[in-house]
C-alpha cells in the first residue's frame, strides 16, 4: 500500500475522551504506580481538598464586606462582621488609604494617588512592545521618578504643602523604596562587577571586591541601621539627611553588592573570543562592553535579575527597625484600632495577596521577556 511522502502531517481533532484517557494514563504511571504512592496521592487529593475547600468558606462564602444602615447606604464598619463566622473584609475596606498610604495627610490624598495613575498608566501603555520603544514614553519613564518623588513630598514653589517623611507609609512606601532601589543599584551593579573583573586597576578591583564581600557578609538589617545612625556622623554639622533617604540609600547599596554578582557571573558566561573580536576590529574596552559583552551577558541574567528585584521588593518591610511604616507594618497600625482588634488574620491575608500579584507579575513579565529574547538559545 503505497502513500504520498509529501503530503503533510495533519494536528488529530480534539477529542475529550483522548484527553481524558491520556490524563488518566499519565496518572496511572506516575501517581498510582504502586500500593504506597497511591495511598500518598489519596492523601495529598484529601490535604488540598480540605485547605481549598476551608479558604474558599472562610474567605469568601461566609466573608462579610458591608452592611446597609437605615437609609439604604453602604457601611464598612465592624457592625458587618457580627453575624460572620468568615473573613471581615469590612476591615480591609474600611482602612484602605492606610494601606496604601500610611498616616499621609487625608486632605492631601490626591498627590500620591495621582503619582500612582501615572505609573499604572505608563506600566500598561509600556507592555505594547511598539508603544514602549517610542522615545517619548523613554523619556517620561525616565521623569517618572523624580516626578513622582516631588508630588510625594510636594513642591513649595506651587503652594503646596509639604509632607514629613513620617507619614509616609503603606504600600506607597514600599514601592517608592523597592523601585527606586532595584533602578538605581543596576549600574552600580555593574560598575561594580566591570570593576571586579578588571585586570588593570588593581587599585579599582581590590575596592570593588572589599565592598562587595563586606556588604554581603552582613545582613540588610545591618545596613540600614548603618545608614540610619551611622550614615549622619560622616555628614557636615547641619546637615541632615531625610530618614526615608537614608533608609534608600542603604538599600541601593546593599542590592548594588548582590547585584554585582550576578553581573559577573553573566559576564563569565560569554566567551572570551567575543571581546577579542571587538577589540580585533579596533573597539574600545567601554566599546566592547556596551555594545558587545554586556547585551548578550544581560539575556543571560534575566532570571537571576528578576529573582533578585523580588527579593529586594520584600525585603523593604526591614525598614519598619529604623521606624518607617512600611506595607506590612500597617498591620499593626490598623489593628490597634479598638474597633478592629483580632483582625490580624485578614490583614496578613489581604497584604500577602498583595505581595503575590507584584511578585507574580514580575515573574510572569519575565517569562516573557526570556521568550521574546530567546534566551535559551
């Protein structure tokens, strides 16, 4: 029986019995294999149907939002919550703005949240790979954080009132401190690791190995206390530096150190014959690494870059040692409420699922990133 050897291959139709026969042949092979792995799947199966089945009634079936008072309007007081036996997320909506913002001046409220518009708005406008390369939207992203340091802390040219750094707080700011942090300690970074490497300053590379092995020798608590109270004694009588600053200050750092590793180990993976080539054709050392070295060693970095920024997005809840209020700290302010005392429980859930969908999208972001370069190749 003959067949045409050119006629290509078709996809089979979807079929669900197939799937469902493939699903349950993988289960068979992998999960019920043997007597004991199937009374360990059983169990497993019983743990997550349990912990799904207990989160989804506490957090959302029995869960109190609000209530209507006599007039028909909406309430987010602890009068929702007396007949729940859920969640009380009437705590979370009833504290928002300390959330997001801290002890920030409530009349003064359309500052910061104006900033964060802004940052939405150009984060969304920038996923569009053909908007983001526009020159006008480099430019605004490069104005972004001073412009949004100065609505912050007000511009007295304008007539506006200026804000104490300690009302700054909640997830205001911890993102100021965790962007301004990861952008700012990237060319440190490196610098730094271009420093290490370098086999004619041996002046340059021996600082930039002692800075680097001390500050990662000591844990981030260290630097910010050192940067809080130590930092102020080597400045001019007179001169005072904002705690916020100084606290990111000690930040950037501490994550240019770590950073900096990881620079050096992308740089070690590309291999030597690239840098020799650029010099063979007359380019400069800054040259060479520019535009040859340092793209190819960055596609590699990608993974190890990303982890590292959301490390350092969660390590600013640290500055609440040095007295700052930040995102997760707000816990404990909001709970010392009379009115909202044995709510840790929904504070903790409500600022953890915060913390994941940043942390998650900048994982998935860089999934992306790592694709559409083809990294793997």
């Amino acid at each position: 029986m003959s067949t045409n050897a050119s006629q290509p291959l078709q996809p089979l139709p979807f079929s669900a019995p197939r799937m469902a026969r493939t699903a349950w042949t993988w289960a068979r092979q992998n999960l019920f294999n043997t007597w004991y792995n199937s009374i360990l799947t059983l169990l497993a199966l019983w743990v997550v149907y349990e912990v799904v089945t207990g989160l989804w009634m506490w957090g959302f079936w029995h869960a109190a939002l609000y209530y209507r008072d006599a007039a028909g309007h909406i309430q987010f007081d602890r009068k929702a919550c007396a007949d729940s036996t859920g969640a009380c997320w009437a705590f979370v909506a009833s504290n928002w703005y300390l959330f997001l913002f801290g002890t920030y001046p409530y009349d003064e409220r359309w500052r910061p949240m104006l900033a964060f518009g802004v940052v939405i708005v150009l984060g969304l406008v920038s996923l569009h790979p053909r908007v983001r390369a526009t020159w006008w939207v480099r430019g605004l992203w490069l104005l972004v954080p001073l412009w949004v340091l100065l609505m912050v802390r007000g511009l007295g040219f304008l007539d506006m009132k200026l804000v104490d750094s300690s009302n700054w707080g909640g997830l205001m700011l911890s993102l100021i401190l965790g962007t301004l942090g990861i952008v700012a300690s990237f060319p440190i970074g490196i610098l730094l690791a271009l420093g290490r490497r370098s086999t004619k300053m041996p002046i340059i590379k021996s600082l930039c190995v002692v800075y680097i092995e001390i500050i990662r020798g000591v844990p981030l608590i260290t630097v910010l206390f050192m940067s809080s109270v130590v930092l102020p004694l080597f400045l001019p009588e007179g001169f005072n530096l904002d705690k916020v600053l100084r606290a990111q200050v000690g930040i950037i750092f501490f994550s240019s150190a770590y950073l900096a590793e990881v620079v050096r180990g992308g740089l070690q993976a590309i291999p030597r014959g690239q840098e020799e080539a650029a010099h063979a054709v007359g380019l400069s050392y800054w040259q060479t690494m520019s535009f040859i070295v340092l793209p190819q060693a960055l596609r590699i970095m990608i993974p190890a870059l990303v982890s590292g920024a959301i490390a350092l997005f969660k390590d600013t809840s640290l500055v609440s040692i040095i007295g700052l209020i930040d995102f997760l700290s707000i816990a404990g302010l909001a709970t010392a409420n009379p009115q909202w005392i044995g709510r840790n429980i929904e504070a903790y859930v409500f600022i953890a699922a915060v913390y994941w969908i940043f942390c998650f999208n900048m994982s998935r972001y860089s999934m992306r990133l790592e694709k559409r370069l083809k990294t793997g190749h």
